[in-house]
C-alpha cells in the first residue's frame, strides 16, 4: 500500500509539470532569497515566475518549514 501524499507537497508534481522546473530549484530559490516572510516569498514566485497562488504558496511552505539554512 503506497501513502497518500499531504500537506504542500501534494502540490509538487503538477508543479513540477507545469512550470518545467524541479521542486528542489523551486526551494533552492526560495532560500537563496533576500525574503523571510511566507507572503513576500509567495507573491514574488507569483510576480517574477508566473506561479499561481497555491503552486507559490506549497513549496514555500514546505521550504520554510524544513528552515532556511538547511
């Protein structure tokens, strides 16, 4: 029996689909950012990468929750 996946990163592989890049270069960018707060972080992939609100919030989310510097 296989998991289902929860939480943000159900999100991830229709991400992944649509917007032609890998979820880790996602949360490579969102930690290299000179942002900290999850609103900033989403409306940035939203403005400069197309993303649409839910596929922005997920890996962020999901990035933000492991910490930063990890």
């Amino acid at each position: 029996m296989t998991d289902t996946v929860k939480g943000p990163a159900s999100y991830f592989p229709s991400i992944e689909k649509k917007y032609g890049r890998p979820i880790s270069e996602w949360k490579e960018l969102i930690r290299i950012s000179p942002l900290s707060k999850h609103r900033e972080l989403v409306n940035w992939l939203k403005a400069e990468h197309g993303l649409g609100h839910g596929h922005a919030n997920a890996p962020v989310a999901h990035t933000l929750a492991e910490g930063r510097d990890q």
